[in-house]
C-alpha cells in the first residue's frame, strides 16, 4: 500500500479533493495514454522525489540519532530544560 502524499495547493474558487488508490490513478493514466510519460517522468526525477520523499527524512532522523554529536546535545538540551523546572 503507498503512502498519502501531502501537497499544497492555492486556488481561486470552489475546488474538491479526493482519495485515489494507486490502482485507480495507473487505469487513469493507461486510459489517457499517459502511462509511458509518467514512467518517463519518475525516471527524470527520480533523485528529486526521493530526496523530498518521508523515506529519506526518517533515514535522515535515524542518522541524527545515531550521530553522537547530536546525541549529546540533545541530552544536554534535555538537561537544561529539566533544570528549569527543578529550580521553580
């Protein structure tokens, strides 16, 4: 199953949104005869949708995580807020 994908959008007037399995959006694009060029697309851009991807921020965040660096100030930052609420 493929995860919802947020977007942004701005318009003018009344407007809808809607749900489409994957399934749904594949016949859609094999009815317009647009399969080929969407397939096309995915390629061309391949490393942008992945960098922009959830994937790649949650490999980033494991990253963070695992970096010592980042590990102890976290913990410090922690600390210091603890404190904070011991010294009231």
């Amino acid at each position: 199953m493929r995860s919802l994908q947020p977007c942004t959008a701005v318009s003018e007037g009344n407007s809808e949104s809607l749900i489409l399995s994957y399934g749904c959006f594949w016949e859609i694009l094999l009815e317009e005869r647009l399969a080929d060029k969407f397939k096309s697309s995915l390629k061309d851009n391949l490393e942008s949708l992945h960098k922009n991807s959830t994937a790649h921020m949650i490999e980033k965040v494991k990253s963070n995580l695992k970096n010592a660096k980042m590990n102890k100030m976290m913990q410090d930052d922690n600390k210091e807020e603890a404190l904070k609420y011991v010294a009231r």
